[in-house]
C-alpha cells in the first residue's frame, strides 16, 4: 500500500527543515504527497468507523429481515400443532379408555395415536391419566416408549389437569429428543379425567436455519439456548447461572440430565450502533452481532447471530478503496501540477527567447540604423565632392577656353602679321614704283594690298563668330558654307602640317539643322586633330565628305594617320583626355564636339577606317526647308 511512502514524503515535508527545495517539481511532488497523507489519515481516522457502523447497519438490516421470516415460520409450524389437543381430547374413544381403561382399548389407543401421529407429523402422541401416567402412545411400540411413564412433574400436565391448555419445550427424559409440548384437558361430564398431549418435533426447524447468514438461536426466559443450528451451543446459558436459575430448571426437568454449562462470552455491549457480544473460541474471539424477536407466546427470544469479522472486512475494503481512489486523484493532481509546471517552464523558457531575439533585433536595428547614417554621411560628402568635381571641371573648361583663345590669338597674329607684312612690303614696293613713275604696276600692286586687307576683314568676321553666345538658334545650315568658314580658321594648320584637305559635299549640297557657329567648332576641331594625326607622316591626306541618307545627313573626317586604338576609343570623348604631350593638347576638342552634336540631336562617333586612319562621323537632321544659315 502506498501509505507509508505517503507517510515518509509528508514527514520530509513536515518534519525535516530540509534546505530549501528548488526544483518545481520536487515541489510538487512534495505537495501531493503530503496532501494524500493528510486525507488518507483523515479517512482512516475518521472513515473507518463510519464504514464499519454502516455497514453493520446494512447487515442488521438484513439480518432482522431474515429474523423475521424465521420467526414467522417457528410461529406457523407451532400454531399448526397448538390446536390440535384440545380436538383430540375431545375424541370419545380416549374418554371411554380414561373411563375403563381395559387392556383392549389400551392397545386400540395405541395404534389409532400412532396412526394418527403419522399423519399429524408430529413427535408423539399420548394420554396420560389425571396422575401423570401414560397410559396410551404412539411411540408404546418403541424401545423409548412413553406407556407406563409418569410426566406429572412437567408444566405441561400440571397446567392441563388444572384445566388450562399447556404448552411446554423440553428435553425429552425419556427419549433424549427437544420437543414442544402441546397439552389439553380430557374433559369427562364436567370432569377432567386424563389429559392429552401432542409432542412437536423441532429439528426440522433447525435443519430449516441452516445456511442462513448468521447462526439462529432460541432462548427461553432463562437465558438458556434449546434450539440452536450450532449444537455445540445447545443448553449454553447467555445469563450466568445462578442456584436461582439452576433450581427453577430442575423441577420442570426441562432439560432432563442435560448438562447446563454458561456460554463464553468474554464482552457485551453495543458496537458501532448494533449490540455485539464476543465469545471465546478455540480459534480465538469471535465477536458477533445480536439481533432478537421476542416469542412471548412461548416464552421464547429467538436471537440471530452475525459473524462480525466480514463486515468489519467490507468496511476495510470500503476504505481501502476510497485510499486507492485518493492515491490515484493525488497522482491526477500530481501530474496535473507538473504539466502545468512545464508548460510554465516552457513559455518562460520560449518568452526569454522573444525577449533576446527582440534585444538581437533591437541590436541589428541600431547597427544598421548606424551603417545608414554613415552612408548617408558619405553620400553627402561623395555629392560634396562630385559638385566640387563639377566646379573643378568648370573651371578646367574655362581654362581650356582660355588656352583655346591665346592658340587661337597666336593663330590670329600668325594670320595678321603675314598680309601685314606683305601690305607694308607692297606699299614699299607701290611707292617706289610710283616715285619711278611705274604707275601700272603701282595700282597692281595697290590692288594686292586691297585684297590683302580684305583677307584680314574676312579673318576678323570669323571672329567675331566666335565672340557670338553660344546659345544660338537651330536652323538650316548649308554644309558647305560652314566648310568654307571652317576654312578660313583652319587653312593655316593645314598648312603648317603640310596637309591636303580633299573635300567632297555630293550632288545635293546638305543642310543641316545646326547653330552655323558650333557646326564650324565641331569642324574646325574634327580637321585640326586630323592635321595632329598626319603630321609628319608620309601620307598626309584629309578627306571631308558629306552624305545624306534619309532625313539625315553624315559627314565625315578621315585622316590616314595611325588611328584610334581601341584601349582608348571609348575615352577620347572625355573631358582633357588627350594623348597629345603637355601644352599641346588639352583633351576638350571632342568633349566639347561630342556635346554640340548632342546639342543638335545628333551624335558624333569615330571607328578607324579599314585602309588605316580615323573616320570621325557627325551624323545631324537635315533641314527640310533650304534657308540661310543662321548668322
Ligand atoms: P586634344 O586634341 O587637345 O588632345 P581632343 O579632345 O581633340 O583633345 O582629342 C582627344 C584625343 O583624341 C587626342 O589626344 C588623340 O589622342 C585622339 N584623337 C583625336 N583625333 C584623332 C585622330 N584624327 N587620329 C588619332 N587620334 C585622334
């Protein structure tokens, strides 16, 4: 049984000031342990004498029901006989025998009462004589026969020869057997001449109790037990025997030569609600519960007793099982608790991990948050730097146009000084000749001054051109026209590089829509680099050709200098990408070329030729409408 564990878990709780207990479901356990000790004393203390008083309740009920039917059957089978003297008193045959008892009669007598005994299924039948002998018995045949016995001593005979019926139990004093007498008067013309008697045999009764739950007994007023299914409690006295008792008993001789003895009872007395008494036994004691129905009309107490061991041994079951049904809701409870407990556990356990994966988060967040803002920082300043870039750029291009206005102005004074020498020259020569008197050749050589002076008048209108705004109006600009301006400027690098420009409009002399003074900037640019290219070289040949197709209209530069490699050709329209050594090139000729045909809608791009050389090609919209090129 699990009371003693029970027992030792409460008494660690209870008792030891054991050190602190940590684990949760140590606790637990501990807890259920000692609440199944508590209850589990609760119902022994407290359980055990209820289930034993209703459980002995349960039996006496039983037990007086069961009483009660048999005392009802000892009633019937006694009332079956108490009628019966009286009606054989009255019998003729048995006055005439008491009247003249002749030998005759007598054994007549006889055999009619031992007939007559058959049929009633009593004991015996006799007629005895107002002296108390038989005279007359069903059992005269017998060895144990009655015939010629005096019973005057029995209450039985003295109550009917005093004219009353009689009614008597007793031991039979001469055939040894337990019976119950009936007896009658015989009356005989007022007189009472004899008496009968019917003698009811009462071990059928017994054998009837036999089975029963419990062991029936019938005591009369003495206290003494005459019919019993155990036979070794027959003639036991319940009450203790006293000389008053034991004398009473004597003159009746109720009980022949039958040795009275007391019963051993050893205690008496109500227990748990029902009366018991305990006995002594060879196996020890037996304590019993008394249920009793009292007989008045024989004087008789007819008792039941039940064995009280099986009921206290249901009770003990009873409890037994609610200690079991207690064992296992504590381990429900138990269990109960610890699943709780680690569900607790759990959820602590999977909120510590929230929590730590929220920090973690909480942590990236701010380091990228960081990493933002330093990015956001560098962006700054990689704008900071790219608008300084920009300025820087700026700067450098008005440089370059710097650089590009003192070549340009060195051009300048290259293409004065020469017909300015040659004006002086010829005016020497004209006024030498006109203090000669060579008038003729005076004015021709005055006419070459004149042109010489127109000659620089068209160089100082290019001029101006370049002085204009560069945001000029597109319009339709004849090709050629702007190939014959670009002329003018470039004429003298071509020159100086020992270079032919060999130029090929086709039949249709283009128009494009340009601005007239960028165009000759882009051309001037495209002829001078080409010049750059061939210088020095044996072929020194420059072709400027222009082509339309469709509504647009391609020219092209080609020089048969040494190309451009292909390491370099994505660059070379980069701001100051120049290959050209320190202070002859400034690397802003294509950048600045490249933006004026984006400017026009057009593009400019360069692939070398299969025969060698460069092909720069500026591809422009024509211009439908033929008009004067924009001034
Ligand atoms: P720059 O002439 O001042 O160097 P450009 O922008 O006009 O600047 O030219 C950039 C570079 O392109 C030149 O340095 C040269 O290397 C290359 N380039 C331009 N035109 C030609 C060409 N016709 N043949 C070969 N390389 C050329």
């Amino acid at each position: 049984m699990s009371l003693p564990r029970g027992s030792i878990l409460a008494a660690m709780t209870t008792a030891a000031p054991s050190p602190p207990v940590h684990s949760p479901r140590l606790r637990n356990w501990l807890v259920a342990g000692a609440v199944f000790a508590a209850v589990a004393a609760a119902i022994i203390a407290f359980g055990t004498p209820y289930a034993k008083r209703s459980e002995m309740a349960e039996a006496a009920a039983r037990g007086e029901a069961t009483l009660r039917l048999a005392v009802t059957a000892l009633r019937g089978h006694m009332r079956r006989y108490e009628a019966l003297p009286p009606l054989i008193a009255d019998d003729d045959d048995i006055k005439e025998l008491l009247a003249q008892p002749s030998e005759e009669r007598r054994a007549a007598m006889n055999a009619y009462l031992k007939d007559l005994n058959t049929v009633l299924e009593s004991s015996d039948l006799y007629v005895m004589l107002p002296d108390g002998d038989t005279i007359a018995a069903s059992n005269h045949d017998t060895p144990t026969s009655f015939v010629g016995e005096n019973f005057s001593y029995r209450p039985y005979f003295l109550d009917a020869i005093a004219g009353g019926q009689g009614r008597f139990f007793a031991l039979g004093t001469t055939s040894l057997k337990r019976g119950y007498y009936f007896s009658a008067p015989v009356r005989s013309n007022g007189a009472i001449t004899g008496v009968v008697v019917v003698k009811v045999d009462i071990e059928p009764i017994e054998a009837a109790w036999q089975g029963a739950e419990g062991d029936f007994i019938v005591t009369d007023p003495e206290g003494i037990i005459f019919m019993s299914g155990r036979p070794e409690w027959l003639y036991s006295g319940l009450l203790p025997l006293t000389q008053e008792r034991l004398a009473r008993t004597a003159v009746s001789r109720r009980y022949a030569n039958a040795e009275l003895r007391e019963l051993p009872i050893v205690a008496e007395g109500p227990a748990y609600g029902q009366d018991t008494m305990t006995l002594r036994t060879p196996q020890g004691r037996r304590e019993l519960m008394v249920l009793k129905e009292q007989m008045p009309e024989a004087g008789w107490t007819v008792k039941l007793l039940v064995d009280t061991a099986a009921i206290h041994a249901q009770a003990h079951t009873k409890v037994a099982g609610a200690l079991l049904l207690l064992l296992i809701a504590t381990l429900a409870l138990a269990i109960v608790m610890q699943r709780r407990g680690r569900l607790a556990e759990r959820m602590a356990l999977q909120r510590a991990a929230r929590e730590d994966l929220e920090q973690r988060v909480a942590a990236r967040t701010a380091d990228l948050a960081n990493v933002n803002r330093r990015l956001e920082t560098e962006v700054a300043e990689r704008t900071a730097t790219e608008a300084q870039l920009r300025q820087t750029q700026a700067d450098l291009v008005q440089a370059g146009k710097l650089a590009a206005l003192g070549q340009m102005a060195a051009a300048l004074s290259h293409e004065f000084n020469q017909p300015l020498t040659a004006v002086r020259t010829f005016a020497d020569n004209a006024a030498t000749l006109i203090e000669r008197g060579r008038s003729d050749e005076a004015r021709e050589t005055v006419g070459r001054i004149s042109s010489l002076t127109e000659r620089m008048a068209s160089i100082a209108r290019h001029l101006r051109n370049f002085a204009r705004k560069p945001n000029e109006r597109l319009g339709p600009v004849p090709v050629a026209e702007a190939v014959r301006d670009t002329l003018e400027i470039v004429g003298w690098r071509l020159k100086a590089a020992d270079a032919t420009l060999h130029i090929d409009l086709g039949e249709t002399a283009p128009v494009v829509m340009a601005g007239a003074v960028r165009l000759q900037q882009v051309l001037v640019n495209l002829i001078s680099n080409a010049a750059d290219a061939v210088e020095g070289l044996p072929d020194r040949r420059i072709d400027l050709a222009a082509r339309v197709d469709g509504d647009k209209v391609t020219i092209t530069v080609r020089d048969r200098g040494p190309g451009v490699s292909q390491a370099i050709a994505g660059r070379i329209f980069d701001p100051f990408f120049s290959t050209k050594g320190v202070g002859k090139g400034l690397g802003l000729g294509l950048s600045i070329s490249y933006n004026i045909a984006s400017d026009f809608g057009g593009r400019l791009t360069v692939a070398n030729h299969p025969e060698g050389g460069a092909v720069f090609s500026l591809t422009l919209d024509a211009a439908t409408v033929l008009a004067e090129a924009a001034e």
